[in-house]
C-alpha cells in the first residue's frame, strides 16, 4: 500500500504561504504537516495558532498538527478551532497522556503521540488501543532539514510488533529527515505515513517529489 504523505509546511516560504498551501492542494499530499514549536519543549520556535488558521483557510487536506510545545492539552481545543484534524502531542511533555488523548478526542479529532528518538516505543504498550498514530521522531524535534537517525527502522519494526499484538489500529508515522532512499525501507518496515518537509519543498519540483515519495515508498 502507498503510505500517506504529509508535507511539512515548515519547510514552505513563510512569505508565500497561500501559495505552497495552494501547491499542496493541487499535488498529491494527502495530508499537511503543521509544527508548532513553543522554544521550551523544543529550543526554536515556528508559528501558533493563528498561522494554523491562516494555513487551514486555504488548505483542502486535513491539518496533521504536531504539537512541540510543553502543556499540550491547554491548547488543544484552540488548535481544533483553528482547524486541526490529527493532533499530535509529545509522549515527554504529558504526565496524563491518557486523559490528554481522550481531551483530544473528545474534539472530534484523531489523537497522536510523538515519541523524542531517546523515548522507548514500549512506553505505549499499555495505551496503544488509545491512540490513532504514533508519530516517530527521525531527529531530534525543534528544526527542519537535519540528518536522519538509522535507529528508527528497529524502532518501527518493535511498534508495529506492538500493535499487532495488541490488535490495535494505531497508524506509524515518521517524522525528520525522509527522503527517497530511507522512504521505501521505512515503509517496508511498518510505517503508514511519511512526513517530509525539506526533501520536498527544497526540491525543484515539490508536487513531483511528493508523488514519487508515494509511488515509490
Ligand atoms: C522537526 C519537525 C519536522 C520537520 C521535518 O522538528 O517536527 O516535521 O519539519 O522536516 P525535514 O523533513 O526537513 O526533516
Ligand atoms: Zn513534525
């Protein structure tokens, strides 16, 4: 099965955001990665809420929300408002996941975790029923364009593992650093869903990177 592609618009021209909204309306993403940094969960910062909404405005996809930001669940029901569909918070930054992925459906929305690459995905064994996609963390989060850590292929192999054992439906994505050499072996691996923000919007064509990420991952 191809896997899902969501673009991360922080790689996109923050001067032309309608513009490279409107690329990806038109290429074959599926879905728009949206980072939100807050400079403390994460040492830089990206844009809030109401770029979200700006974002969501023109966008045709739904809005993959990927929360950096320390005390993720009083903001979500502002990012649901601005548009979000999957919201993604930081398995480091909750000491209620539980009840913080219940809050997040409780909004109508599917509810992730992102996992930093020291966090062990056996952390999730007892709430992987509980949550819609894990969100794997390829570098270590706080900057686009970094280098790809190799240990993730094992990692989505242990998860996905996981999830068959535990009969769950929760999708893998990948986050950091994909490309079109480590794209088709992540997929083969078990993930679902590839994010790629620098491989695609520093390419010379984005929309047809996007649609050979799909077809050849
Ligand atoms: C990193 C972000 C990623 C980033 C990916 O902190 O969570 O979504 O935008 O960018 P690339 O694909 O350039 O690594
Ligand atoms: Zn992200």
């Amino acid at each position: 099965m191809n896997p899902i592609i969501a673009p991360s618009i922080l790689a996109a021209d923050f001067a032309n955001l309608q513009r490279d909204v409107e690329l990806l309306n038109s290429s074959e993403a599926d879905w728009i990665h949206v980072d939100i940094m807050d400079g403390i969960f994460v040492p830089n910062i990206s844009f809030g809420i109401p770029v979200c909404e700006a974002i969501n405005k023109h966008a045709q996809k739904p809005l993959d929300v990927h929360l950096m930001i320390e005390n993720p669940q009083n903001y979500l029901e502002a990012f649901q408002k601005a548009g979000a569909e999957i919201i993604s918070v930081h398995y480091e930054a909750c000491n209620h996941l539980h009840r913080t992925l219940q809050q997040i459906k409780g909004l109508g929305c599917e509810a992730g975790v992102a996992l930093n690459p020291h966090t062990s995905v056996s952390l999730l064994e007892d709430v992987i029923s509980d949550i819609d996609m894990v969100c794997i963390m390829s570098v270590n989060p706080g900057f686009g364009g970094q280098k790809f850590i190799e240990r993730t292929y094992e990692k989505v192999s242990a998860l996905k593992e996981i999830i068959i054992k535990r009969n769950a439906k929760t999708l893998i994505e990948i986050d950091g650093g994909v490309n079109s050499d480590n794209a088709p072996k992540l997929v083969k691996a078990g993930a679902d869903i590839l994010v790629a923000g620098s491989f695609v919007f520093k390419s010379e064509d984005p929309a047809k990177t996007i649609s050979s990420l799909k077809k050849n991952s």
